[in-house]
C-alpha cells in the first residue's frame, strides 16, 4: 500500500480552506440578521442586513449543494 502524501496534504488544506470559507459566510450571514432585528428597533427597515443575510446563505446552500452534488455524481 502507497500513500500519496502529496494528494492528501492538497485535500486537506482545500478542505481547510473551504471550512473556513463557508463559516465566514455563514457568520456574515447572521450578522446580517442580527443587523436588521437591530434596524428593525429602531425604526428603520433593515433591508440592507435582510438582503446580505439572504445572499450569504444562498451562497453557503450553493456551497454545500455543489459538495453533495460532486460526492453524489
């Protein structure tokens, strides 16, 4: 049996990679909804924090969807 260390070191620093790629988005996400429950208090519409909230969780459901999609194909 052969390990090719080089594969699994490219795996694992993309996997790193792409692991802190979607938390950050996700993080972004909510306090994108923290923003407008914020805005929301006081008085205005908090479209802005409503509109980056839903644009980074659709990224990150893309994200995951592309992932199962890949292992799945």
């Amino acid at each position: 049996m052969n390990i090719d260390w080089a594969a699994l070191g490219s795996v694992f620093l993309i996997a790193i990679v792409a692991v802190v790629i979607i938390t950050g988005v996700f993080a972004f996400g909510v306090r994108g909804l923290a923003a407008r429950v914020t805005a929301r208090e006081g008085g205005t519409s908090g479209a802005a924090g409503l509109t980056t909230a839903v644009i980074c969780f659709a990224v990150c459901v893309a994200i995951v969807g592309y992932g199962i999609y890949l292992i799945a194909a």
